[in-house]
C-alpha cells in the first residue's frame, strides 16, 4: 500500500492493518561473500519494532538486516562466517512518527557501519567476512518472511516481524559507501 505523505512523493505504508511489504530481485553481487554493499533509506517508524530489510536467496540462506533489536533500538546484522555479526544503537529509540534517513554499509575493511541523518553512529569491525548466499539475492522491505528460518543455526537480534511505518527512497549499492555519499543521500541527494 502506498501514502501520499512519503519524504519523496510516496512512500511505502506498512502497518499492522495491511500487513504489506515489497520485494524486489535480481541483486548478483549482494550474494557475493565478502562483496561490499550498502543500503540507503528513508523510514518513518509508528513503532520502533519489526524488520525493515531482509535479504534472502531462493537456497534458504535469508537475514534480516536492518530492523529493530527487542529494545526497540536500530539495528544492523549481517552473516560472517562464524554467525550474525550486528550493531545497535547504544543511545535509546529512533524518534516516532518523523522521517529518518537511514544508511548501512559492509566491506571487508570496515565491516558493518550504521549512520543516521548523515551521522556515523555505530559498527562492527569483527564483521570481516560476509558469507552470501552464493546466489542472485532478494531484497524484502517492511517484515521477515521466514522467520523460523531466517539466519538459522545463529542468533538474529533484529526482531523478525512486521515493521509497522513508511519506507520511502530504498537505494542498493553493490560498494561501501563514503560518509559524504552518505551525507548526500541524507540530504535528498
């Protein structure tokens, strides 16, 4: 479902009511292992609970990778080769009800970083190695759609359930993002 109040024209509207989400494939080198990626997004949380992005392939492989830990704080994970590597804010709850951009990256150098509004605000660099799929990933927005299966074997800290919120300006890349791309992004750029 779509509302006409996104942060850019419209924005994906995902609540307890519609229980919506949106899917999109085709992503070659997010199941790379070690391959850098980064996600940039805009959200706009009724609650601070709930999966915003997963990744997944058609093998069974799937983690949920950014969300919201069962603290309500914002999350990041990623599958290392010794299991989910993850960040959480330290500092309390994204604000509700008010747009926020929010960016993840990985590299091998830097493993995972979590900024928002532009700002660094937390990582992991145990987080060296990325253990893909080996596989044509996709992308999930808005929930979990396996959630007994997803990351298993491992510890998930993202909550692996429905976001309830706005989405809007979900942008892949297949590099480790700089903070003043970053900036940009978080600038409407």
């Amino acid at each position: 479902m779509f509302d006409s109040s996104g942060r850019f024209n419209q924005s994906l509207l995902i609540n307890s009511i519609n229980l919506s989400y949106f899917q999109t494939t085709g992503f070659y080198y997010l199941g790379q292992t070690n391959y850098p990626y980064s996600f940039s997004l805009w959200i706009y949380p009724f609650v601070n609970n709930g999966t915003i992005l997963q990744v997944s392939s058609s093998n069974g492989w799937c983690v949920p990778m950014i969300g919201f830990d069962i603290s309500g704080r914002l999350t990041i994970q990623t599958m290392g080769s010794s299991g989910i590597y993850a960040a959480s804010l330290t500092s309390g709850t994204l604000s509700l009800n008010q747009w926020i951009h929010v960016a993840m990256t990985y590299s091998t150098i830097n493993g995972i970083q979590l900024f928002i509004n532009g700002t660094f605000m937390v990582g992991n660099n145990n987080t060296q190695s990325y253990s893909a799929s080996g596989q044509i990933t996709t992308i999930t927005i808005g929930t979990c759609l396996s959630p007994s299966t997803c990351a298993v074997n491992t510890t998930t800290i993202i909550i692996p359930s429905q976001f309830q919120g706005k989405i809007d300006e979900l942008k892949i890349f297949s590099r480790e993002l700089s903070l003043i791309d970053i900036g940009q992004l978080a600038q409407g750029g």
